[in-house]
C-alpha cells in the first residue's frame, strides 16, 4: 500500500490506503479478542456444537478480509457491503470510543440519537446506545454547550444582630454616600462659584431598617465624629457599629477608641458592649443592608 517512488513519499503524511488498512487492522484485532469464541465456531463450522448467541442473534459471517460482519434484509439492496452488512464491535473498548469520538465530531457534536445513526452506517456497536452516551457524556465542547450554570448555595442565616429585637439604633450600620454640590446661601447665587461639596453619613438600624442622616462637609475624621457625636445625641450610643473599611472609618474607630478612654466613657461602653466591627476586604455584599440605602 505503500507508494511506489519511495523518493516522492511524505512519510509525515498517511495515505487513504494506509488509513483504511490501519482502521481494518484494529476492527480484526478487537473482533478476535472480543469475539474469539464466535470466529472460532465460523472458522470450524462445526453444526454438532451449539453456537455461540451473537452468531444466530446477528447472523454472524467472515468477508473476504476476515472481518466479523452482520446479516441483514438488505442484501438484495443496491448498496455497498459495509452498508448491506455491518461490522461487529464491542461495547467497551478504546478504540470503539476513539471511533465514536471521531463520528461525533464529525457531525458537529450532534446528540446521541443523531451520533448513533452515523456510526450504524458502517457498524454494529454492542449496547450502541449505552456507548455512544459513556462517550459523548465526557465531551468537554458538550459540557461547555449544554451544561448547567453554577448553582448558587443556599444563603445563610441573618446574623444575631440582623434579626435582635432590642431597642431602636442598637446595631448600627454607617456608610457615606455623595459627593453631594449644595449652594451655600442665596446672595452668592449670581456667583460663579456658589456651590459647595458635601456628603451624607448614613446611619441604619440592623433590624428595623430604621435610617438617620448626617450631613458632613468632608470625609476627615473630625468631620465624620462631629456627624457621630451629633448621632448620639438624638439616638444614644449603639451597641454594635458595623462598616466597610474605609479608610476614615478606620481612623475614626481609633480617635474613637482614644475619646472613650475616660472612666464614665470606658465605664458606659463596657458595660454596654459597644463595639467597632468592619466587613471583610473587598466584599462589599457583606453590608448589603446598609449598601442598598446608599
């Protein structure tokens, strides 16, 4: 099979012919380890012994290449041999999966239904079927294709503060929201530059979803503890304050943290248990209940 000018020969690149005796090589190959008894009882055409099942189940018969192949009805039909009489496989075997990837790909990764007509053109595959979706289920363009999106876990329970039937402001979510331009009188209203930048402290309670605003000229720590201290007069001091990790936010705990260090503040918090918590870096959802006031 072989070209004949050995000279003009691409040794890189197979020839039909070289293909289709490579591909008939490995179908008698897996015929005689599969099917060994089934040949042997052909070969020896022994009546008195009781033939095996698939040689009366598919009227089982050797061409003139000793190829195991199956009668049909369409043996009068104008048509090929490979098509008038199928070629016997197994089930399992690698180069039954091989054969069904390269039919399945052929086709355009088409589903099992359409894939098996294709390879029952040449072929008789044992549990065709079962084969055919072993194969086609570890299709990875398959899986891109058709696979089901990320489920999503089961949300978790609401923290205890979320959920406290404590007083009003006990648990405390704050965020800022602006830049905000607001005029400074109207006098200055002719003026070119009349305007001023400002933004809003928003303060939420964590059960009742109750919301008290603060206006505050810059995000500086001073600022943002005037804002506090101005929050705390109208609805006391919280138990538990929680934000994300703005940088002023930090700072303010600290200068916070250094105002209650006198004895009735120390005292008062103490016993109170206020507390300061921030929000995991760079997980923003985490203060969805004060996040989607803003």
């Amino acid at each position: 099979t072989q070209d004949k000018h050995p000279v003009n020969r691409n040794l890189e690149q197979l020839t039909a012919s070289e293909v289709k005796l490579a591909e008939l090589l490995w179908i008698k190959s897996i015929q005689s380890l599969s099917f060994d008894k089934e040949i042997l009882f052909i070969i020896s055409r022994n009546a008195k012994s009781t033939p095996p099942v698939y040689v009366n189940q598919f009227g089982l018969f050797l061409d003139d290449d000793h190829v195991l192949r199956c009668k049909g009805r369409l043996n009068n039909a104008s048509l090929n041999l490979g098509s008038k009489n199928l070629i016997l496989l197994p089930n399992k075997s690698k180069f039954v999966e091989l054969l069904i990837r390269k039919v399945h790909d052929k086709i355009k990764h088409s589903r099992l239904r359409d894939t098996l007509t294709t390879i029952r053109e040449h072929f008789w595959l044992l549990r065709g079927r079962e084969a055919v979706k072993r194969v086609i289920k570890k299709c990875v363009i398959c899986q891109k294709a058709e696979g089901l999106p990320y489920g999503a876990t089961a949300p978790p329970a609401l923290p205890a503060s979320r959920v406290s039937d404590e007083p009003l402001f006990t648990n405390v979510g704050l965020d800022f929201a602006g830049p905000l331009f607001v005029r400074e009188s109207r006098e200055l209203e002719k003026s070119s530059d009349n305007s001023s930048k400002v933004y809003v402290l928003l303060f939420t309670c964590a059960s009742t979803r109750a919301v008290h605003l603060e206006l505050t000229p810059s995000l500086s720590v001073p600022a943002f503890l005037r804002a506090f201290r101005s929050y705390a007069s109208r609805r006391g001091l919280p138990a538990l304050l929680i934000s994300d990790n703005a940088k002023t936010f930090r700072a303010a705990s600290a200068e916070i943290r250094k105002l209650c260090r006198a004895d009735e503040v120390l005292r008062y918090l103490t016993n109170n248990q206020i507390t300061w918590q921030f929000i995991v870096e760079k997980d923003p959802w985490w203060g969805g209940f004060w996040e989607r006031l803003i």
